[in-house]
C-alpha cells in the first residue's frame, strides 16, 4: 500500500513539475504501425503525419537525409549519442522505461480491470516495460547506395511481455511460465535488407497493422485499444518488403507464420500466411494506411484445430490543424470454423464463423510545448465471443488451459457483444526524454453474459461497466 501512495504522489508532483518547466524543443515522435511517423506539430512546415520509407528508429531514422534540407532540430537524447562516429553510420541503441499506477473505482478482489490491457491490474504500480533497441537502419534516400544492410534487435521486460510472447519462443522459456507478471521478451529480431527502393525484413518483426505499437512509448496511451488487444497480431515470423513508390504511395508484401508463432509448435501448427500493406498520402496532408492478412489460425475445435482467418484494417491520419490530430481507425476480422463460445471446457465449444469489427478514433491537440490532450472513442464487436478475454493464449485452447495464459480465469473469455470505451487525459512534456501520461477511461459492454460461465467482463465478473483512473511516466533514454 506504501508504494502505491508513493507512485501516486510522485505521479503528482512530476505532472505539476511538467506544467511548471520550460518548453522542451522538440516533443518526442510518435511512430506508427503503419510505416508512418507523428510528431506533435509545432509549425506547418514541420508538421506530423507524413509517410517515410524507413522509420524504424524515431531517433535514428533517416528519412529525413531525402529531404531537400534535412531537419535540424533536437530529438531526445539516446545511448547511441555517446557514440557518435556510430550514430553516424545510421547505428541505433536506444530505449525506454514506463512505469504505470491504475486506480480502479470498483477495487476488484482479483486485481484485474477487466479485459482492459496493459494497464491490467488494478491498485498497483506496474513497470510496464523497459525496452532496449539496438542494431542499424538503411539508409533509405535517393542518393544512397542501391544495396545496404541492417537490422534490429529488440529486448523488452516488464508486466507487457505478455503481449509479445510468439508460441515456440517466449513462452518456452523458464522464466516466462507458471503466469509470472513480469518476464522477457524478443519482440523484434530480424536482419534488414535495401535492394534499390525495397526494404525487406528477414525473422521476427513488429506487425505494421494499425495505429497503435507494441512500444507503449510511442503510443498516445499507455492502454491498448480493444482492436488492437483483440483484433489484431503483434509480431510475426518471416518476411516482409516495403517499397516507396512516389512520395504519395507505398506498397509491402511479406510471407509470415501467421500471428505471434515463431515456430508453429503445438496442437495447432502455423501455416504460411499472407500479408499486405499499402500507404497513400493525399495532397491535403491526411494519409490512408491498408493492412490485411490471410493465414491459418488456431480455432477452438479439437476436430479442426487450424482454419482460416482473415484480418484488414484502415487507418486515417491527419492534422487538421498546426496542433490538432485525427485518427481513424476501422477493422474486420474473420475466421471460418473458429469454435465459438466459452473456453472453459471444450463442451461449450460449438463450430461457428467467428467475426471482430468495430471503429476506433482518436483525437489529439497540443496546447502547448508542455500540455496536450488526447481524448478516444472505441467501439470493439466480437461476434461469437472468439476473441476478447484476458491475455489471450497464443496455442489452441483445447483441452486443458495453456500454460501461457498470464490474466484473466479461463472464466472471464467469450464474450458476445459490444465493447465501448470513452477515454482521456493531458500529456505532460518536461523536456525531451520524459513525459507523463494521464487518463480517465470509462468501459462499457453490451452484450450476454458468457457461456457457460455466467460471467461479466468487469469487477469480479459482476460488472458491465468500469472506471478507471491511470498515470504513467516515460523515460527515453
């Protein structure tokens, strides 16, 4: 209990410490999962929300080496600076520590808020993640060389990695098992390939699905969207290529195993899957992103353990103003034969079309160089109750309960209905490499209790709704 009033008063005063220092130079960047960078705009000319052929470093990217004149301004200071000759060669070693308190209005007995993600227990302090990124980025301009070679080698820890986990990797290793919180995690690791204007990556990468990244630090909240928690992968294992066709269009095609499997180990061995992407940016600034996979996925019938699933999502980006951002986000997936129903007994398992749609905006404006705002709308359906629940198993749920399910009870899983989130909260910029993240979120559900368990999503299973206030702190280093 001491450490929880201690993370909140600290929290307090770090945020009236934001208000009260000097304008930072430049706001950290907000990079995407669809190939494109956010930087909260400070000037027209500087704005956000232009596509880049490269970003995989926000600090060591260098799409800006195509511009006419390259950008001069301060970034946030990273371990690379101290190697500067390095740096130079397009090197990165960067990374980020968040750390976060949820205070939950109800005060569930078994700590859990719900499916809401990563921010998933309640009345505690939580080290999110502490990420190091290390490796080299292509050199991605005009008059570069026409061949390169980089890559990239993510280690995270924290309460997150059980987002990352891929079956066959993470969830083999020791320290990972028997529902630990806090554990390791490779969420990248792949070599990186120039061939002309094409960048391919080879081994296991951060999907370029949808708005939101599995680096909290570059995202606009520390908590994960439904869709992107629900709807969509978090990593994949193969190959993916990216070229930019003009400065208005940009294509990828990539051959994966699936989501989040490394090597296909289990009852329900991943196939070979599809993936493609396509990014347009329009003469009026705003940007329009294309994901979609097609793969064979883990269903819930031991008779048919593997069907096909489907997934595209649609992102819209733009400033409307020198310092307000829209974001809008749509997603359709499907899976034939997925099983649907209550994973907790394979009794209650029946063979049906499992679907997952729903829309997700946001809206960010920056008051200033030290205070923004970021308010949130989602919608989230999950047809058949296949997919919302705790931390959802990365095996089939067959017969007995994996051993990497690290959330909620095997109880608390299909739902079939609506999921409804209304969020926001400031962001407190003290300078380059920390800010502070507040909000106040509001979750509702429309839909049946699970079957056959009778649950609720909130408070002990007894709750529609749910309140939740949160506040966490992002180092950059």
């Amino acid at each position: 209990m001491k450490i929880q009033w201690l993370w909140a008063t600290l929290m307090a005063i770090a945020a009236g410490l934001g208000m009260a220092l000097p304008a930072s130079a430049q706001s950290p960047v907000f990079v995407t999962r669809n190939g494109s960078f956010y930087q909260e705009p400070v000037s027209p000319s500087d704005a956000g929300g232009a596509s880049s052929p490269v970003v995989e470093e926000a600090t060591a990217s260098t799409s800006e080496a195509a511009t006419e004149e390259p950008a001069e301004e301060e970034g946030p200071w990273t371990l690379i600076d101290m190697f500067p000759r390095a740096k130079a060669n397009n090197w990165f070693l960067n990374g980020s520590m968040v750390g976060s308190y949820t205070q939950n209005v109800d005060s569930p007995a078994d700590r859990f808020n719900g499916p809401m993600t990563w921010t998933d227990r309640s009345n505690e302090f939580q080290l999110n993640q502490l990420w190091l990124n290390m490796g080299r980025s292509l050199n991605m301009a005009d008059d570069a060389n026409w061949f390169d070679l980089g890559g990239k080698v993510t280690t995270a820890y924290g309460t997150n990695y059980r987002w990352y986990t891929a079956a066959g990797l993470e969830d083999e290793w020791a320290g990972n098992r028997a529902h630990s919180f806090y554990g390791l995690a490779l969420p990248n690791f792949y070599a990186d390939v120039k061939t002309g204007k094409v960048q391919t990556k080879f081994g296991r990468f951060a999907s370029p699905v949808g708005y939101f990244g599995i680096d909290s630090s570059q995202n606009l909240f520390n908590q994960l969207p439904y869709t992107f928690q629900y709807g969509e992968p978090f990593t994949h294992v193969g190959m993916y290529s990216s070229w930019q066709q003009n400065e208005q269009l940009g294509l990828g095609l990539g051959l994966v195993r699936g989501w989040d499997s490394w090597d296909g180990s289990g009852t329900a061995c991943h196939g070979v899957g599809g993936i493609a992407t396509a990014n347009y940016k329009f003469e009026n600034g705003g940007q329009l992103a294309y994901f979609g996979i097609y793969s064979e996925e883990p269903s819930k019938l031991a008779f048919n353990p593997q069907t096909p699933r489907y997934l595209q999502s649609l992102v819209y980006t733009k400033n409307l103003t020198e310092k307000l951002l829209y974001v809008f986000q749509t997603d359709l997936g499907i899976q034939n034969l997925a099983g649907l129903g209550s994973a907790v007994s394979p009794t209650g398992v029946v063979p049906g079309r499992a679907q997952w749609y729903g829309i997700n905006q946001y809206l960010s404006w920056k008051q200033n160089d030290v205070v923004s705002w970021v308010g949130n709308f989602e919608w989230f359906r999950d047809d058949g109750g296949f997919r919302v629940g705790g931390v959802l198993p990365t095996d089939s749920w067959q017969g007995a309960p994996p051993s990497n399910v690290r959330g909620l009870p095997l109880d608390r899983y299909g739902y079939d209905g609506s999921f409804y989130r209304l969020m926001g909260g400031p962001r407190f910029t003290t300078g380059n490499n920390l800010f502070f993240r507040t909000a106040v979120a509001f979750d509702w559900y429309n839909g049946a209790a699970n079957n056959p368990g009778g649950k609720r999503p909130f408070d002990d299973g007894t709750k529609d709704t749910q309140l939740v206030i949160t506040g966490d702190a992002v180092l950059l280093y």
